[in-house]
C-alpha cells in the first residue's frame, strides 16, 4: 500500500506491533513513516531509496544549511538507526497468496528476496493541481508559476504551498503570509529572502529525489495503472493519450478521477492528464440540482 496509507491506517488503530514491514520508494516521506512505525513496535526490515548514493549524500550535505530539516532528519535516522536503509534500491516484485509473504528487492541491480507482512510504497510526492489548471494558471515542471507576491498568471489569483513546489511547512505558511498581505495591498518584502531560502530547498529536495526511468519497467503488462477501474499496464500500452485512455478504458474515471493514475501514466508514457472538470470532489445530486436564488443588485 502507500507508504502515507499505512501510517494512516497505523494512527487509526492498524495493529503493526511485531509487524515485519519493508518501505520503498523516494523521498523523506520513507524515513517519516519508518520512524512512526518503528515507534509503534514496528519491526521495519529496510528502506530502499531509488535515488543514487551521490545525489542523497549531496542532499543530506546541502541540510546543513536548514538547521530544522536537518533536526528532523536526524531523528528520523535514529528512531530507524536498526533498519538498512539502502539506495539505488527498490522493490520489484511483491508475492503472497492472499496476503503479502514476501517481496523481491533490487539492490545496486543484486535480487533479494525479504519475508515481510506489509510493503509501503511512496515515490515522492505529487501537488495537487486540479484547482490551478481548472483556473487556467500557467504550470510548469510540474508547479505553478507565481511571482515575487504569490500572485498566478491569472491576475487576482494567488497560490501558495505545495502546488508551487513541495517544501514543507515553513515554506507554505510564509507563501501564505505573503500573499495573505499582497492581497491586504500591504509590502511583504521582509519575507521574500525567507520564502526564497524555503523555495530553493525545495528545488534541491526535487533534484535529489528525481525518480529513475529504470521505474518505469516495474509495473509488469498486469500490474493495475487505474485501480478504481481496474486496467492494467497491457491495456494502456498501445493508447496515445489520456484522452484515449479514457474512451477506451475508463483509465481515470473512477471515484478518484485520475489523481492516482494520472501521474502514474505521466510517468509511465509522459501523457499530459488535461484540464480537469467540476465538481472537484464527489458531490451530491441533491447539492448540484438544488435551485440557486441570486440576489437582484440595484444599479
């Protein structure tokens, strides 16, 4: 399951004391889960970070000068300091028969094989775009672009945290107090070497955790690409499109509308998912068919 789905489960009362559990993927979001888990009495056999050994050990370098990441993940290195944490790694192949055995790692290209009760997969993290798109905000390499105020290229329309670039909290609050006062017409120009600082750790976190095309050749012709609608990788191979996609197999429009498969087949066949449609979020017939008084305004 999904590495964040799992500690979610964990906080909900999932009993994982004693549990055998390997984590693989990209990005700190592993080390997060693997201490959370290991807390709960969670026996965490490995982490497999996909990233090279080089480009880690530069990130972990860069820290340095983020004194609070830095402390974060530290304690995180130590509430796992028992589980090998291994790069240019990943899990291949997950077996079981009925529930999961056993899972095939893939260590600096050496298989082994690791028993294990869960797999928590988490390939770094996705924003969130369908709002921006919706408005017709410019994107570009994956984020919104915004100016020195927050401010889209929609005049009126700010944006703020992860959509402009996944860097944690600090840099979400201070993009809001900015924009919070560029919308109050009030100078924010005491926050922006802040907000810059935030932003630039965000670009390294990127770089460092850029997922490998060797990934693309996990997912096996069987493997679920949509798992709302059930269509596995042969399926979608000889599409051309989303679109397509969509006409043929009703890729994407089950009840999670192309969030989790929308950015599995940019990975897998660099499709762009397109404009997204209202509602956003599953909504009621009863919300959309009900009538709408508009107050009349006097001119």
């Amino acid at each position: 399951m999904g590495a964040g789905g799992l500690q979610a489960m964990v906080k909900a009362g999932l009993p994982i004391r004693g549990k055998h559990v390997v984590l693989s993927g990209s990005g700190p979001l592993l080390l997060a889960v693997a201490a959370n888990l290991a807390r709960n009495g969670a026996r965490v056999l490995g982490i497999f970070e996909q990233a090279r050994l080089a480009k880690i050990a530069k990130f972990g370098g860069q820290l340095l000068r983020y004194p609070g990441k830095f402390a974060e993940g530290a304690a995180f290195l130590a509430a796992t300091r028992s589980a090998p944490y291994r790069t240019s790694s990943w899990v291949v192949e997950a077996h079981g028969n009925g529930s999961l055995q056993s899972v095939t790692v893939s260590v600096d290209g050496a298989v082994h094989t690791i028993q294990c009760d869960y797999l928590g997969c988490g390939f770094h993290l996705v924003p969130n775009l369908e709002l921006p798109r919706l408005l017709q905000c410019q994107i570009q390499s994956g984020y919104v672009c915004v100016n020195e105020t927050q401010e889209t290229s929609v005049e009126g329309i700010f944006c703020v945290g992860e959509p402009t670039g996944i860097g944690g909290l600090e840099k979400a609050l201070c993009e809001g107090e900015i924009a919070a006062l560029a919308c109050a017409g009030r100078s924010a120009t005491h926050l922006l070497t802040r907000r810059d600082r935030y932003v630039r750790f965000a670009r390294q976190l990127d770089e460092a955790f850029t997922l490998r095309p060797e990934l693309n050749q996990i997912a096996t012709p069987d493997a679920f690409v949509c798992r709302c609608e059930d269509v596995p990788r042969r399926a979608l191979e000889h599409m051309h499109s989303w679109r397509e996609s969509k006409l043929h197999t009703h890729c994407g429009m089950g009840p999670c509308q192309g969030r989790i498969c929308g950015p599995a087949t940019e990975f897998l066949f660099g499709w762009n998912s397109g404009h997204p449609r209202p509602p956003m979020f599953p909504a009621r017939i009863s919300t959309l068919a009900s009538p709408v008084e508009y107050e009349r305004i006097e001119g």
